[in-house]
C-alpha cells in the first residue's frame, strides 16, 4: 500500500503523517516537527476518515440541493444584503482549521472585493492576544522561537500551557532532551496541576490571572541584582524604565505564591542564560492576555534571551493552521501577508495586487462583538466556516441565539449535524483532511503540505473552491479563477513578492519557485533562519519595546471557572468524537472540583454538578481532585448540544474581553456551583445511537455501539418503557430486575438471545464498570450476568481507558504493577501502556505511585 505524505490535522505542533486509504497511520520519520513520533489523537487519524455523519450534499433549509441551487442562493443573498444595507451588514467567521489557500481566498472576497473587513476567525478566541503582544513589543507578529530551540534551553517555563495534553509531541521532545540531560529545568506556571506539571521540576500553583504580578516581580527582581542586560537594551530595546517602574509598582502577593517559591523562580530564571518561555491559552484568554504576553516578553527583552539558540518566548499555536491563517490575514484587523489595514500604502499594494474594485479601510467585528451584531439584527448574512461557534464562543446561549437571528446563514463543514449546522439556512460539504489538498503552517512557521490521498466523498468540494464559485457569482470571477491549490499558493506567494519593499518579517521568497506537489516542509523565511539575531526588530526604529504593563486588581467570586482541554478530544468533538478508544478516556463532561469546596457545597463522588452565572448553566460530573485549587473549578470545552444535554459549558462562560486584543476571557469565569439534586441516575450501553431528552445526558461512542450516562429530576413511573424508548428499541426480549430496597432498575433487551441495550438505574449514581456493560453489547452474554454487571468470567475488566492507543485499562495497569511493573517502562513492557505516543506517560506514573503506596501499606 503506498502511503501519502501529509500533515495532521490537530494542533499546531504540526506533526509529518503517513496515511494510506486503508486508514493507515503512521508518524513521518522525514518530518522535522515530529520525526515519527505522534499523539493519540494523531494515532486515530484512521478511526476517523469514515463518513459516518459527514455532510455529503448541499443542503437549503434542510433539504438536500444541487451545488448550483446553493451557489446561487448564497450569492444572491450576500449580493443583495451589500446591496440594501452596504458592506459591512454580511460577515465571514473562518477557523484555524482551513488552510492557507482557503483562508487567503475566504479574505481576499470579504476585504477586497465585498470592501468590508468583517471577517474574523476562532483564532480571536487563542491566538489574538500573542498576535497583540508581539506586535506591541516587536512591531510585527512574529513567533521567534523554533521547535530545537526547546531541545537547547536549560530551563523551560511553561506559563498557562497544558502541553502533555495539548501540544503531546513537543512535550515528548521536551521529555527526551530533560533525559538526556538531566540538569535541563522545567517550571510550569498554571493555577491547576496537570498532566504537564507532572514532568516539571517546579509546579506553580499561581492565582488566576497572577501571571503580571509574577512576571513584573521577575523583571523587578532581576533590575534590583543588575541582571539586566544593558547593552543589549542600550541598543535595540525602548521602553525599559517605564517597563521596570511599573514592574516596581506590582505585588508579587498577588501571585498567590508563597515568598520562597517566588525567590527560587526568579533566582533559577535569572541566572538561567538559554531560557525559553513556552506560553498558551493560560495567557492569551484572560481580559489581561495581551499585557500577560508582554509581561513574559519584557523579560526576555530586558536580558536579550532572545535572538540566540535555546532562548525566546514561544507561543504555541493551538490549530493546525493558527499560524497560516495570521499570515494571509485572517483576523479582522489585520490585511495580508502581514501588511497592515490601516496603512493606506499597504492597503494599496494589496488592492493594486489584487486589482480589487475595493479595499476595506477600516477594522471589521472581532468574534465577540460580531456575533453581538448578529443579536442586534445588523447582520444580515453570515458565513461561518468550518468551526463551531454555538458551542465554542463565550456565553454560547447567547450566540446560539443571535445566529438563529441572522435572516441568513451558511455554513461550510465537514460533518452534518453539529451545533452550529442546526441554526443554519444553507449547509456546504466540505472536503475534509485526507481529501484536500493545501498547506498548513506549524508553530515553527513551517509551512507542509497536507495532501489528498482519498476521494472527494458525495458531493463534497474543497473550501477554496465553494468560496471561488460564490465569488464568481458575486461578479468576481476574474479574480477568483483558480484551477487547484497551487495556483492560490502561488498568488500568496507573488503576492509577498509584490509588498517586498515593505519592510515586513513575512518573507515567502524562498517558496518562489516552488514544486507545490514536492513541497518539503519548510520555515518561512528559511529553515533554521534566526529572528532577531542582530538585535534588529520591527518598529520603524528598529528596536523592540518594553510594555509597561500592570498587574490587574483581581476579583473574589466564590468559584473562578477555569476552562480548557482533555488529552483525546478535539474542541467540540466533530471529529475525534467517533473514536471508541479515544472516547474512552474521559467519556462525559466533568467538572473538576477541589476536595474542600466539594465538602463545602455537599458534593460526593460521582454526583452531578450544577455550575451556573448570570449567563447560563451547564451540568457535568463531579470530579474531586486536589489538582484544582480552593474557590477554582476547571471544565472541559468540549461537550455539546449534539452529544449532551446541558453539558456546554460556555453556556455559562461570560463574553469578557481583553482590551487590546479582543480575546474573550474564556480561563475565568465568575460562576456558582451546587450539586444537582437528580431524582435518579442512570447509565445504557446499547447499539443504535440514542436521542436522550433526559434533563442530564451524555452520550459517547463505545466499541459495541453507544453508552449514555443520564439523570433526571422527576420520578420515572414506567421503567420499561423509558428503557425501550431511551434505546430505541421497542421490540425485543426484557429482562428487568428491581430492587424495592435500593430502588435500584437494571434492565436488558436482546434480540435473538444478543444484547441490544443494557441500562441500569438507582436513586444513587449508578456504580457498575462501564467498560465491561459496554463489551456485552452485542454478545450472547445470559442475561442473569449482564445485569449482574459483570464480565463473563474469561474477560477481565479493563477499567476505564488510560491508554488510549492500546486501550489498555486502568485496572490493567494496576494488575501489572501488582505481577511487578515499577517503572512506566516495565509498564510498557507488560501492556504496552504508553509505548505509542506517550501521552498517557504522566497518568501511568501517577497510577504506579498510587498502587505502590497502596501495595506498602497492604
Ligand atoms: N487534546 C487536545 N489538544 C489540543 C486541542 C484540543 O482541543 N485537544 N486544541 C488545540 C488548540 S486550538 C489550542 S488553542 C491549544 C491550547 O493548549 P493549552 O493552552 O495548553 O490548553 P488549555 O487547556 O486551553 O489551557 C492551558 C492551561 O491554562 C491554564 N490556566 C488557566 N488560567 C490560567 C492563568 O490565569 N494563568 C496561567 N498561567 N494558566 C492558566 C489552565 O489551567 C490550563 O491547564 O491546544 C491545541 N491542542
Ligand atoms: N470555554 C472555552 N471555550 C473555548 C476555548 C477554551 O479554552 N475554553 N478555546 C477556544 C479556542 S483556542 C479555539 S481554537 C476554539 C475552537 O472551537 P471551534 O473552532 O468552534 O471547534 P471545532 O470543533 O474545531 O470546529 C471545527 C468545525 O470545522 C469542521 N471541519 C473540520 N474540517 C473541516 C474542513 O476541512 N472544512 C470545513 N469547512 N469544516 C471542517 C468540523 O466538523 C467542526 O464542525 O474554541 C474556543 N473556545
Ligand atoms: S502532537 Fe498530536 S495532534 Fe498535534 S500535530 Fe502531532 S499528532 Fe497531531
Ligand atoms: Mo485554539
């Protein structure tokens, strides 16, 4: 079988993949993010391809259309919306996940042809305040650091950044340089401990937002011991004593840290030449996002740790094009190529390029504010592509409803029925990864390419190619007449040649005369290139500058609702969502909650939590962990209507935003918390997929079908009819037991002597092992042991899913350490826990120590 050379379609490590038809999946051992290596997400790329709910054809108002039909409708509707209420009444909300040629085709209609600038993208919601705080102290928007870099710096702080989760591969570098040298540091920032503090030396439990405080202390700390490096401020950095004066004026209390662990990261960090600062979502989505990133950039500046080997401030880009999607302009307030919209001389390189009728002169609505418009009726026709605003966008009620209000909406996507697709007039299919063709840029600014190596299925057409028809309807054809991929990127391409005499980091030249179909991946401007060696920056001056920045007066609410990612899902499960073993791990939304308050609110192991604000309220699983702090609550973004009822939880989240950047605050939310009083609790496992209308669900892929966790306050009167109903079966043999003592149902439906539903149900969250209910879906297991909810006696319970890429169990583990595993290696050797991607490295640890302590006190 011949594999395809192409690039994941996840985070923005931006990992090399080998894919055939087949579904298979292997890491690229050629490529230079990731040299074979890949996560579990990566490693499920296959499990995934299927057209399991794809959207296959256009759609209008729900019923299934010709492209044409669709094309023509869609253009009409933008023409005569520009036409009755002028340009700035239609807007585009684009994705990280498009590619290049997507992105630049989407911005090239809306900024130069439709003449406003409304379009923005999810990366408002991860990358605006890193965009901001770069621009601010470099003048220009340029990630300096390169993924080596990571491998060379003696210490690495990891400030708001769950990169064992998020970013697994480079956390696997990360791993592989601190074993190989052993006196490399790592400091990990982060108000929870997670899988990521695991592997640092230092865990710091700073206070939400305390980010400032910390780094103004450091900056001040190190100006006092005159560890400043002046002669490389002398010359290329503004601003350092109105930077330094401010860092005086901060409180390092304010940090939530203890003296003594404040001392020791200054003093490590200062007297740490190769430094590098790694930082993500814990500092872009805050109302302070944009200081926070300059808080970590003074530091760098003042000591000029940057511009070297194995030193600079690193922000990781979440998606897998973040970074492209910067480049060609995607935001509302950018241009192209790193030209800016409100320089009148670029705007006319690019109209003059472009050779556009109009060029947008002002910025357009950032997400927040945008969708703000659509509830105020100013949004006449929207177009949102491939991403899932109704769920992913702060207070998603809100949102939902103001997309429900706008008398026109499209959507381009992958898959039929997300949430967003619900509130829309015209669905587009889309190509998905595997089936087009285009370039992705990675954290490193390396541009590869991700390559077909799977037909179009049904109808579906490439993202580029629905913009350039609508545009051709719209009375743009000339302009949008492009044949295939290549002829965008080149375009992109010439068109970074065309600004050349702008002074600009951008810098494409070496993609000049490129083979698109042999395109290896490469950094923009040139491999290993290194930004700001000389000293030399982005202001018209050429130096870089010092924010003064100051530590935010921060509030008390009774619980801070912190909000973030699990290791095998992605965003609002679209994709990832249709993988057994990736669904394993963590199989419904979960809140998780310090011991204390959960002692404080009266909530025990396996209730259900209520968290609620001015805005909504969301549901989700009690998780008692010591790992969040006191008066913090950390949820996972992930759920949504489709998979859960009341489980979004930016339902609850508030629209805040930070002044510079517009970033919503999505870390902090100002929330309460009870238990949810659930008259009963309930769990099926069954073969078809259900449509739960119980007040709490949760559904979730299994390997024999579908499992569904629920609750609800009312008493149900009629068991077996709920149990038929919930898992649609109204036929079929039931075999019900109750128990009057405990109140407690358990139910099965087989047909033909297999087990088509299981479902159990108490007064009490229910308690049996979901893994072992979930095997016996399908089988001949006798009824009598399935509702004994046990596994047949020659299939041990695997517990619930700690591996994801071998689907080894908890209770596996633990047997293996109980024969002798000791170390995560032997662990491997024994089950192959671990062996693949790793990232389930940390928990295995953590598994081991626990069963160890156990053992030696047994
Ligand atoms: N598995 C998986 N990986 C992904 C994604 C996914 O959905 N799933 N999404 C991708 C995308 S688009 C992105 S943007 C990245 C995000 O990658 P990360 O930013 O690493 O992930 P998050 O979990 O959003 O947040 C990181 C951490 O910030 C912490 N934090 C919260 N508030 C503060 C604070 O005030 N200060 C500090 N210092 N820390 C704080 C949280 O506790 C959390 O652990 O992940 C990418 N990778
Ligand atoms: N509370 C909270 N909310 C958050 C965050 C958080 O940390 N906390 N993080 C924020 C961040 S950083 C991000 S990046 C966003 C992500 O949030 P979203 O972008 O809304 O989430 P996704 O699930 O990735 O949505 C992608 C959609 O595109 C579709 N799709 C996939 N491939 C293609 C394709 O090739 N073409 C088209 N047209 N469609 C495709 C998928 O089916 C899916 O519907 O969430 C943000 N929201
Ligand atoms: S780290 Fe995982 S999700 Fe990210 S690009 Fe690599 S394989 Fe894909
Ligand atoms: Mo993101």
């Amino acid at each position: 079988m011949s594999l395809t050379r192409t690039t994941c379609p996840y985070c923005g490590v931006g990992c090399g993949v080998l894919a055939g038809a087949d579904g298979t999946i292997k890491g690229d051992p050629e490529h230079p993010a990731n040299f074979g290596r890949l996560c579990s997400k990566g490693a499920a790329l296959g499990e995934t391809i299927d057209l399991d709910g794809r959207l296959l054809h256009p759609k209008v108002n729900g019923v299934d259309a010709d492209w044409d039909t669709a094309l023509d409708l869609v253009a009409q509707k933008f023409t005569a919306a520009i036409a009755e209420h002028g340009p700035e009444s239609v807007a585009f909300y684009a994705s990280g996940q498009l590619l290049t040629e997507d992105y630049y085709v989407a911005n090239k209609l809306m900024k130069g042809f439709i003449g406003a600038a409304n379009i923005d993208t999810n990366s408002r919601l991860c990358m605006a305040s890193s965009v901001a705080g770069h621009k601010r102290a470099f003048g220009t928007d340029t990630v300096p650091g390169t993924y080596a870099d990571l491998e060379q710096a003696d210490l690495i702080v990891l400030v708001g950044s769950n990169l064992a989760w998020c970013h697994p591969v480079l956390y696997q570098r990360i791993a592989a340089a601190k074993d190989a040298r052993p006196d490399m540091r790592i400091v990990n920032i982060d108000p929870r401990r997670t899988a990521t503090s695991d592997l640092a030396d230092t865990h710091l439990q700073i206070a939400p937002d305390g980010d400032i405080a910390l780094f103004n202390g450091l900056l001040a700390h190190m100006a006092d011991g005159g560890k400043l490096d002046a002669a490389f401020t002398d010359n290329h950095v503004n601003g350092v004593a109105g930077a330094i004066a401010a860092a005086r004026a901060s409180n390092p209390a304010d940090t939530g840290l203890l003296p003594h662990e404040l001392n020791a990261f200054f003093t490590l960090w200062a007297r740490t030449e190769k430094v590098v600062t790694i930082y993500s979502q814990g500092v872009n989505q805050s109302g302070c996002g944009t200081d926070k990133v300059n808080a970590i950039l003074n530091c760098h500046l003042a000591t000029g740790r940057i511009g070297r080997a194995g030193t600079g401030p690193f922000s990781v880009t979440g998606q897998p094009n973040a970074m492209g999607g910067r480049e060609v302009g995607g935001l509302a307030n950018m241009l192209a190529n790193h030209l800016e919209l409100d320089n009148a001389a670029h705007r006319q390189v690019v109209q003059d390029f472009w050779d556009s009728p109009t060029i947008c002169t002002q910025p357009g609505l950032k997400a927040v504010d945008l969708f703000e418009a659509c509830a105020k009726g100013q949004i006449k026709a929207l177009w949102v592509m491939s991403t899932n605003p109704a769920v992913s966008l702060p207070d998603a009620g809100r949102v939902a409803a103001a997309i429900a209000k706008v008398p026109f909406v499209v959507t381009s996507d992958i898959m039929e029925k997300t949430d967003t697709n619900d509130l829309a007039h015209v669905l587009l299919p889309a190509t998905g990864w595997g089936e087009k063709d285009g370039t992705v840029t990675n954290s490193e600014r390396r541009i590869s390419r991700q390559r077909a190596f799977l037909p179009a299925p049904g109808r579906a057409r490439p993202d580029w190619e629905i913009l350039s028809d609508v545009a051709a309807r719209m009375g743009f054809g000339d302009a949008f007449a492009y044949q295939k991929p290549a002829d965008i990127f080149a375009e992109y391409v010439a068109l970074d040649g065309a600004a050349a005499h702008i002074a600009r980091d951008l810098d494409l030249s070496i993609f000049a005369d490129a083979d698109y179909a042999k395109m290896i991946p490469t950094q923009w401007p040139r491999n290993d290139h290194r930004f700001f060696a000389d000293g030399t920056f982005y202001h018209p001056d050429g130096k870089a500058r010092m924010i003064a920045v100051i530590a935010p007066v921060l509030a008390k609410p009774r619980f801070t609702l912190n909000t973030g990612r699990n290791r095998d899902q992605w965003h609002t499960m679209m994709r990832t969502g249709k993988s057994a073993r990736l669904s394993a791990h963590l199989a419904e939304p979960y809140v998780e909650i310090n011991p204390q308050d959960a002692v404080g609110i009266g909530a025990a192991h396996g209730d259900l939590i209520e968290v609620q604000s001015k805005h909504g309220r969301a549901l989700s699983r009690a998780l008692i962990t010591p790992r969040v702090a006191k008066g913090q609550l950390f949820a996972p973004m992930h759920w949504t209507r489709q998979r859960t009822r009341h489980g979004v939880i930016n339902t609850v989240t508030a629209p805040l935003t930070d002044p510079v950047s517009d970033q919503p605050a999505l870390k902090s939310a100002a929330v309460s918390a009870r238990v949810y009083r659930a008259k009963w609790y309930g769990f099926l496992a069954c073969k078809d997929e259900p449509t739960p209308q119980t007040p709490y669900a949760a559904i979730a892929r299994t390997k024999t079908g579908w499992q569904v966790e629920m609750a609800g306050e009312q008493d149900v009167g009629d068991w077996e009819a709920q149990g038929r109903s919930l898992s649609g079966q109204p036929g079929g043999d039931l075999s019900v037991q109750t128990d009057p003592a405990t109140g407690s149902v358990r139910m099965a439906i087989m047909n033909n002597g297999v087990i088509t539903a299981l479902l159990f149900a108490s007064p009490k969250p229910v308690v049996v092992s979901r893994t072992a209910i979930n095997a016996m879906i399908g089988t001949n297991t006798p009824a009598i042991l399935a509702l004994a909810g046990r596994s047949p006696s020659d299939q041990p319970d695997a517990g619930a899913t700690v591996c994801a890429c071998f689907s080894v169990g908890r209770n596996s583990v633990l047997a293996a350490v109980a024969r002798g595993a000791h170390s995560v290696t032997a662990l491997g050797d024994a089950t192959c826990a671990g062996t693949n991607c790793g990232s389930c490295k940390p928990e295995l640890a953590a598994l081991l120590a626990q069963a160890q302590l156990r053992l030696a006190a047994e």
